[in-house]
C-alpha cells in the first residue's frame, strides 16, 4: 500500500492508476489531511446504482411474500441452496 499527496497523484496519475490495475491500493491525503483509498475492483465486487440495489431489495420481498423462498437445513449444508437450479 501506498500512501501519495493527492499532488503527487496528479503529478503522476498514469503511474499510479497503471499500480492499482496491478492490485496496489493507493492512499491519498490532502493538505487539510482528508484521506482516500484507491483499490482495483475485482471480479467478486458488485457495482450497481442505488436504483438498482433497492429494485432487488424489493424484487427479493416480493418474493417472499409470494413464498418464493428456500430453506436452510445446516445438516445438508450452505452449497445445496447455492448451487441449486
């Protein structure tokens, strides 16, 4: 990890982003000490609006008030609902 001036970023932006795409997580500080975190998104990273996000907060209620919903039975295990079709 990394800890830059914001300055220093600017100064030197394409180096820095092409370290981040390499999996450094970048700190950056700013002269009145507001402080940032740079990090590569990954693949096990979800983006999505906060539209989005509640639409399947609500998609998710409906259906478990329409009953649409497994249960967990820890004797058989996490991967039986994971991996059900």
């Amino acid at each position: 990890m990394l800890v830059i001036s914001l300055r220093e970023f600017r100064g030197k932006q394409n180096f820095y982003v092409n370290k981040i795409k390499h999996g450094e997580d970048i700190i950056l500080k700013t002269r009145d000490n507001f402080i940032m975190k740079l990090v590569p998104i990954t693949e096990d990273d979800t983006i999505m609006t906060k539209e989005e996000f509640y639409a399947k907060i609500e998609h998710s209620l409906r259906q478990a008030k329409e009953g649409k919903t497994v249960q967990y039975e820890p004797r058989k295990g996490l991967s039986n609902i994971l991996h059900r079709k």
